[in-house]
C-alpha cells in the first residue's frame, strides 16, 4: 500500500480547528469592578427576585438564594459574586439580609421559596414532557398513565393488608414488621424499597416500621427465636430429664439424640454456659462464667412468652409502642393469670424478668409514637381495603369507606 507522506504532510498543515460557537449572553456584561459593591449585589438581589414575580420591597427582609436556586435559574454571575464576597453568611451580614437554607427540605418551608415553586415546576414538566415525547416518538411508546401510583400511604396500606393476611394463614401477629425480601415476589417490594428513595434496606425497614408502627424485624425474630429455644428446652428436659431444671443438657448429647434444631438455638443465644446461667441451671461440668441472675424457671417463662405472643396476635396494627414489652400485674390478673403474676415477683419482680427475657419495660418510654403520625396509621389501617370495595355497592352516609365498628355504631 503506497502512501503519500507529502500530501498527508500538507493536509495536516492546512488542517484547522472548526469555529467555536459562542452561546449570546443572557444579560449584558457588567462593568469592571461592579461585583466588588455590596450594594451593587443588592440591586442585583431585587431584581432576581422581580424577574421571577417576587416583589421585595425595602420593609420587607431580603433573602440571598441557595446554591439551588442560582444554578436552576442559571445566575453564575450572582453565584461568583456571593463567593467573593466570602459566603451567603458572610454577605447576609453585609446587607443585614436571611440566608435561603441549602438543605431543600428546610428551604420549602419558606414562603418565598413556595411563590418559586409553580415556576420550577412548570419548567421542569414542559422539559420532561418534550424529552418524553421525542423518546416515544423514536421508540413508538405510548406515555403510561399515572393512576394507581406507588405512594408511601398507599404502600402501608398494601402493607397492613399483606400482614392481616399473613396473620390468618401462618398465625404470625399483624404487628410485626416483615424483612423486604420477604415481599420480593409481590410489588409491594419495590414500592417499600424506593417510595424514600433511602441508600440500604436496612433503613428503608427501619423508616417504614415507624411510619406504620410496627415492631421492628430484629426485635420480633429475636422474641420469636427465645420462645422456640425454650419450648423445645422444655420439652428436652421433659423427655430425657423427667422435667427436671437442673442439669443444662450438654450439646454433644442433645446432637446424639437428634435434636439439630435445639443445638444451633443454644450456639445462637450465647452458648451453654450463658444460657445456664441465665435460666438458673447447671452444666454437667461445673463450670459456670461466674454471674447469677437468680432463681428461674424454663417452664415459667415458655407460659409468659406465650401469653405476650397470644397478647399481640389480638393487637391490630399502629402500635403506640413498637415494642414487645412486659405485661403490667393488671394485664396478667385481668386475663386470669394470677399464678403467673405471682410468679414474675418470686423471680424478681417485673422490671428482672424483662431484663432477662429481653423485653421492653413498662410502656416503652420515650420509644411511643407521636400523636399525629400514629393517628395518621390508625387511619391508614382502618382504610386499608378501601382501594378493593367495588364502586357500585351503595352505602348510605359512608361513600367510599369501609365499614367498620364505629361506623355501625354510628349508623344505629
């Protein structure tokens, strides 16, 4: 293949680089040293304003706008100003004027931001409508309809459906906060998952728990775990110790006797030295880590875990207190538990079993909801089915509720 150095030569002297195109400016240039004038920034403050149908007048306060604002509204000559003159801080106390936060969520709450709002708004649907369109246009989509979207209400109420559902089927209280890979086969998953739009899941979980006033995953599968421990501890003893509390079995023969299960409970909650210790037992071996929580018993505390899991079975979701927590001595006594009341104070009293069995004392403390937002769930848990009632059942006085006690109470 002959190449001809020369021409190359001169091709690629003659080469030139195409004209760059300058974009007209949006505002005429300033003169020198304009900017360096805190007065100067003041008029130029005014008339942002003006120019987005803002009048600011000298009685009322000025704001100097965010970071946000300047770069949405493509003022960097505002922007470099403010930086010169050390900071939005720094030239609030030169012109006596308040700073816009630069956190989004606090600057709404102004009323000057609010006036801002409908202008941004419609800039940024006219935009997305324009690309939404040229982009169905290319791939022939039609624009998918907007009803029926994933909301944070909407999702809890989804929620609270799918956990009275699982209430009934698998016997699991309706309270209880379910894991999001749980839902992974169902929808509610990814509306859960995104509605915050939160980095893990872990806080996802964690946020949704104390919007619906559930009892978080960690402390209900712990509670459930402790109580199949014991259960299948009692019945160990039951069958190879004649129900005798004294001796902890020894892995090795719980193992040989075929109880898997029973193993790895005792190597998850701390190990056979802990546990004896914990139920006021002792290890064939004699050995012991040397602390004492006092007397107890296993049989005791399988029939009080049973009761609280019977307790909260009846409970409907928001708790005010998401939490598993100790039942009080008129709890106990007023559902016919007398024998187990007295036996909380003979193994220490009601604050040392809670401890033990790690459960919330009393009613939770600072841990109780606020009142709006409980009140805001209870709502959520009584409309849950709204969305599913058919639009041609007539109801008298309730259109488009469900009916529930107190509606027929009220209609009575």
């Amino acid at each position: 293949m002959n190449i001809d150095h020369e021409n190359c030569r001169l091709d690629l002297a003659t080469c030139q680089r195409p004209i760059q195109k300058r974009s007209s400016p949006r505002r005429p240039r300033k003169p020198k040293f304009y900017w360096n004038e805190p007065e100067n920034i003041r008029k130029e403050l005014h008339l942002f304003w003006k120019e987005l149908g803002i009048t600011t007048s000298d009685d009322q306060p000025l704001y100097i706008p965010n970071e946000h604002l300047l770069n949405y509204f493509k003022r960097n000559d505002l922007r470099a100003a403010i930086y010169q003159m050390g900071g939005r801080e720094s030239l609030a106390h030169m012109l006596d004027a308040q700073v816009i936060p630069g956190k989004w969520i606090d600057a709404v709450k102004l009323d000057i931001v609010k006036q801002v709002l409908p202008l941004m708004e419609e800039k940024c649907i006219s935009t997305e409508s324009k690309t939404q369109q040229s982009q169905s246009k290319q791939l022939n989509i039609t624009p998918a309809s907007t009803k029926g979207f994933w909301s944070k209400e909407k999702a809890i109420k989804k929620l609270y459906i799918y956990l009275e559902t699982y209430r009934n089927d698998k016997q699991r209280p309706a309270v209880y906060m379910p894991q999001l890979s749980e839902l992974k086969p169902s929808k509610l998953f990814n509306a859960l998952s995104r509605y915050k739009k939160l980095p893990s899941t872990s806080m996802v979980e964690d946020d949704i728990h104390s919007a619906a006033g559930l009892i978080q995953y960690k402390e209900w599968s712990y509670f459930e775990s402790q109580l199949s421990l014991l259960t299948e501890l009692e019945s160990y003893q039951c069958s190879y110790h004649n129900s005798s509390e004294q001796i902890f079995p020894e892995p090795t023969d719980v193992l040989e006797n075929g109880h898997n299960n029973l193993n790895d409970l005792i190597r998850i909650h701390g190990g056979k030295v802990l546990l004896a210790d914990k139920f006021d037992m002792k290890l064939s071996s004699g050995i012991s880590c040397g602390y004492s929580y006092g007397r107890f018993s296993v049989k005791f505390a399988v029939q009080l875990l049973v009761f609280i899991r019977n307790q909260y079975m009846l409970l409907d979701p928001p708790l005010e207190c998401t939490h598993i927590s100790m039942p009080t001595e008129n709890d106990l006594i007023r559902s016919g538990h007398k024998v187990l009341a007295d036996q909380v104070v003979e193994y220490g009293g009601y604050e040392s079993v809670a401890r033990r069995l790690g459960l919330e004392f009393f009613d939770g403390g600072d841990n109780i909801m606020d009142k709006e937002r409980f009140q805001k769930a209870k709502l959520l848990w009584k409309e849950r089915h709204n969305d599913e009632v058919s639009s041609s059942v007539n109801r008298r006085k309730t259109d488009g509720v469900a009916w529930d006690e107190e509606l027929v109470v009220a209609e009575l």
